[in-house]
C-alpha cells in the first residue's frame, strides 16, 4: 500500500498556467478609483515591477518559469502528494482522500511559490526594497526567505491580532532579515488614523495592505509586493496543480472532487486552476472553496466592485466582498480574514464553476485534530478548512456508498499555531459568525461604479 506520489526535479513544471484565456466570459477590468476608468500598466508602475504587471495583464495560456526561479523552487519542489489511508480507515469510507502537501517549504506554506517569482522580478528591475502586508505570517515568512535569496530588504506590516497571538511566525521573518511591525502602526498615515479612531484596533489584511501600499507608494526605492488575490499571483501557484495533475495520472485515479481553503484565494487556485481547464474542456469534476463562518466574502458578500484595502489606496476590482472597511473576528485562521476573493475565483464563483462553503472554526479544528492523529501532519488553521470538507465529502461517500476520489489541498503545517490548538483542545475556541447587519454596514461603503 503506497502513502506517498513523489516526483523527480525534472518534473518541476518549466511554465506557469494563466486561466485568463480560457474563462468563460471575459474578467472585468481593473478601475481607477478616481475616473472609474479601466487602468493600464503605467498606474501599477509605482507599486510593481514591469514584469509582474505584465504578467498581471496577460492573456498567454502559459508564462515560462525563469530558470533562477525554477532552481530557487527545486529547494522543495516537487511536492509529495499522499493518499489519506488511515484517516479513510477511521472515517470508514469508501472514498479514496488524496492531499498535495505544501508544508514542505522552508517557509512552511504554499506562499513561497510567489515569493521567489515576485522577489526575483523585483530584483531583475533594481528594486532595493519591498513593503508587504501578512495576515498569520506565512505569506511574510515567504517574502523573508525570498528576499534573503535575492538581497532585497522587507518590511511586513503584521496584522496586530496575528502579531499577538503567532510570535514565532514575526521571529522567523525576523531571522531571515526583514523588519516586522503590527498593524495598524504608527510608521503610516493609514495607521495612524486607524488608530486615533480605535488604539485597541486588531487590525485586519484591508488595514495592513493601505500600510505597505502606502509604504512603497511613497519611496522611489521600494515596491509593493501582494501574497493572493492579483492574477500574477495566482498563476505562480499554478505549479502545485500542474504536479498534482501529473501525480493522478500515475496512480490512475482522476479526482471527482477538489477542495482548498480561500481567504485571497492563491491556494485554492493553485491546486484548482489547472482542473478547472479539464473541467472546463468536458470533464466531470466539482470544486469546493472553503471559508469561514467569520469571513465569508463568496456566501454572504456581494459581487461588485471593492477596493482591495480599507485606506481606498488601491485601484478597484470586481470580486466578491463584505466591504473594505469590514474588520474580522479574531479567529485563527488570520490568513482567511480578508474582506473580498481573488477577481478570478470571484469569476468563477460567480460562475458556478466552482461552489464556496463556510464553516466555524470549531468543527474545523476537530477535523484538524482526526487528520493530525491520523495522519501525523499539523494543519495550519487555514488548510484545516479544506480538511473538514474533505472529511464531509467522505462521510456523504460513506452514506451513499459511492467511491469517490477527493483530493485536497493542505496548504501549510501548524508548528507555529499552537496556541489555537490548546485553545480548542482546553474548550476556550469560540465560533464567529459575521453579524449580517455589519455585513450590512461594511457592504453601504462600497463605491458604486455605473
């Protein structure tokens, strides 16, 4: 009985996969927040490189991976893919659970895929410095690592309620040299307002992203660099289901069903993009995005144009969102607490390609805790989402008898998330679910394009 589908280094894949070209209906454009007009590549010149917003814009099915960026991804790439057999045993079903394992990175999550693309497309163009935001930590931890690679200098704008609560997460940016302050900060405009109107604030993705966007806007010498939602970003993560592909293939066994975690939307995408292009070729498969109960943009937002951060510093696009000024409940999974969905997984939603679902964090971690003693691995919080449904569809499987092929993502490991586990394992885990009536409120800021 086999556990795991390794690859070789010389099936990294040499090309990243854009879905733009092959979606069913176009995907509306980017607008300026001033002229409502769509905006071109020179109003993203002071915040990316050219690279990036070329890349941003593109309508090429495929982008070839630059060969240093494909050495820098061989330090873990491929990434086993394991076949769940003693959580399938405990559960008593007859579906056969797979998971891509991304927690095998040195930053520990699927987020170092971008990192050292964007890091070296900064450094192709001379950039000295980058300005990013983090929610939990992994997507600054991979920015840290990556900048290292190529000697550029970070600063991290942490979300104040992560920053608390994950201490090692802000250490290990800090060993890999970046500068990590909690936000909202008084290193900023955005952060000082915030905080005049709440010193207690626990700060959220949409404040910490006005921080860096601000950061970077004003310095000559730095960029802004995002870890989900943007089209560029998406597509670097495009490698994990191209593997996955090739790691079916060999054991023969077509998914029925792919499930991930959104709370920007990059995971999700990774694994799913490259299904969905067989989807949306002829093949039966179905796709699940999982959210949370405390943040969910796709089953209670609404799709229409949002501003990617609460300051309104960013251009508008179309997604689904609870509102840019919405702030989260401070549960766990602080890389889930983001306001709005990736322009393209909104599309897709929108859709009905793919289905979304929320879940409280209580049966979440429950879930977590069953994989983890039967599995052995530690989910982050965020991928725990995916494996409480993985667990459900298996359990309907169980049901109904069928035998289903469920693959899903786990994005990250939970080393530095040990503190929400004996939170649950004590009986202190609350469950949070968005008020409507602040869904409500946040969704009346939203501008309104003609």
């Amino acid at each position: 009985m086999d556990y795991k589908t390794l690859l070789d280094e010389r099936d990294l894949p040499e090309r990243w996969y854009n879905i733009v070209p092959d979606l069913p209906v176009p995907l509306p454009p980017v607008i300026h927040p001033g002229t409502h007009q769509p905006i071109g590549p020179d109003d993203l010149a002071p915040l990316f490189p050219m690279g990036l917003i070329a890349q941003e814009v593109s309508t090429d099915q495929y982008v070839p991976i630059p060969e240093e960026v494909r050495e820098a991804l061989k330090l873990w790439r491929p990434t086993p893919m394991y076949r769940a057999h003693r959580l399938e045993k405990a559960l008593d079903t007859p579906a056969h659970i797979f998971y891509k394992y991304e927690g095998v990175s040195p930053a520990g999550s699927h987020k170092t895929n971008t990192a050292v693309a964007q890091a070296y497309y900064n450094k192709q163009e001379g950039v000295k410095r980058i300005a990013t935001e983090t929610g939990a930590g992994q997507w600054g931890s991979a920015l840290a690592f990556a900048c290292q690679l190529f000697g550029i200098e970070l600063k991290v704008y942490m979300v104040n309620v992560s920053y608390q609560q994950k201490p090692y997460r802000r250490q290990m940016m800090e060993l890999w040299g970046a500068q990590v302050v909690a936000s909202p900060s008084t290193d900023t405009q955005a952060g000082k307002n915030i905080l005049a109107a709440d010193p207690d604030s626990p700060g959220s993705l949409g404040i910490a992203i006005s921080e860096a966007v601000e950061d970077a806007a004003s310095s000559e010498t730095t960029k802004y660099a995002l870890g989900s939602v943007l089209n560029h970003v998406l597509m670097h993560q495009t490698v994990i289901g191209q593997e996955a592909q090739l790691q079916m293939e060999r054991l023969d066994a077509y998914p029925d069903v792919v499930i991930g975690c959104v709370g920007g939307g990059s995971s999700f995408a990774g694994l799913a993009f490259p299904f969905i292009k067989e989807r949306l070729e002829g093949k039966a498969i179905e796709f699940i995005a999982v959210e949370p109960e405390a943040a969910p943009s796709i089953t209670r937002g609404t799709y229409t144009y949002d501003f990617g951060d609460t300051g309104e510093l960013t251009p508008l696009v179309k997604m689904f969102t609870l509102g840019h000024t919405f702030v989260p409940a401070p549960i766990h999974a602080g890389g889930l607490r983001y306001h709005g969905m990736a322009p393209l997984i909104s599309l897709l939603a929108e859709q009905g390609i793919i289905e979304a679902r929320a879940v409280h964090q209580r049966p979440v971690f429950e879930a977590a805790v069953l994989f983890a003693r039967t599995e052995g691995i530690i989910p982050a919080p965020e991928p725990a989402h995916a494996v409480r449904v993985a667990i459900d569809e298996a359990l309907k499987c169980k049901e109904s008898g069928e035998t289903k092929n469920i693959l899903f993502l786990l994005c990250g490991h939970g080393h530095f998330d040990m503190a929400a586990y004996d939170s649950y394992l004590t009986g202190k885990l609350e469950d949070y679910a968005y008020p409507a009536e602040a869904v409500k409120s946040a969704l009346a800021g939203v501008p309104q394009i003609a």
